[in-house]
C-alpha cells in the first residue's frame, strides 16, 4: 500500500515537479508577505549545511553508478528497465544544480541588506523555496532510485554454479 503510494508520488513528482515546486514557492511567498513565515534569514546557514549535504550524498551516487555502468548488475538492469539509468543520471544531476542555487540564494539572503519592499521579500522567498522544494523532494526521490536498484526483487533468473 505505502510501496504503491510512493510510487504513484513519484511518478506525479517526475512528471510536474516544476509545477509543484512554483505553487509551493508561491504559497511559502504569501505566508511569508502576511507573517506567518518570519526568520528566513535565520534558517539560511541549516539549508546551506542540508544543500551541502545533498550535493555530497548525490555527488558520491553519481559516482558510483558512473563507475558501476558497465557492471553485470547494470547490464541486467538495462534489459529490464531500459530508461532506468538516464532517470537515475538525471535526477542526480538535477538536485547537484538545485543544491547549488539554494546555496547561492542563499547566500545573497545573507549578504543583502533587508528589503524594505515586501512585495521583493516575499518574491525572494518564493524563488527560495521553489528551488529547495525542488532539491529537497528531489533528493528523496533520488535516494529512492538509488536503493531500488538494492533492494527491489527483478525476479532475475539465477545464474548457474560450478561444480
């Protein structure tokens, strides 16, 4: 049931993650213009140190399934899911480039002084968080990727033994 839910969210988040992340980015933007989200400057340095982290987690996947790309487990993957590699690659890559831009923007909340326009606020936050809800929804389902290729049962038949 949660296997099938998790799924379905998937494949509703690789088909409209952009459209999901701008409406979020919207939404955190008007809760921040009304009050109802104070302090963004504070939390900067932990979303830096959790992008830090994503860029590192999937730098290292990213590494390992170019190293493993020939591999007789990949080869067997290939036959069974053809497109299953390219979506691996690129949800990595993805959140590599959507880490760096919340640690750019980051940055710039830091280094600028207040806006005195909320209306500007309140559209650097939007943008803010429609990239770290691309980045941060993005990694789990990167990590979801990754772990399939461990852990999910292809019914593979067994290769035979020496004597």
């Amino acid at each position: 049931m949660i296997t099938k839910l998790y799924d379905s969210f998937e494949e509703i988040w690789e088909r409209y993650s952009v459209i999901i992340s701008i409406l979020v980015g919207i939404l955190f933007g008007v809760f921040y213009k009304f009050g109802f989200v104070t302090n963004v400057r504070s939390v900067t340095g932990n979303i830096v140190m959790l992008a830090s982290i994503v860029i590192g987690v999937n730098g290292v996947f990213l590494t390992l399934v170019i190293t493993l790309q020939e591999s007789p487990a990949f080869l067997r993957l290939r036959e069974f899911f053809p497109t299953f590699q390219e979506r691996l690659y690129i949800s990595l890559r993805n959140q590599i480039h959507y880490a760096l831009v919340v640690v750019i923007i980051s940055i710039f909340i830091n280094i600028l002084p207040p806006s005195p326009n909320i209306y500007f606020s309140s559209i650097g936050v939007s943008i803010w968080f429609i990239f770290f809800t691309l980045m941060g929804v993005g990694s789990f389902i990167s990590v979801k990727l990754v772990t399939d290729i461990i852990v999910k049962s292809f019914d593979l038949p067994t290769r035979k033994r020496r004597q």
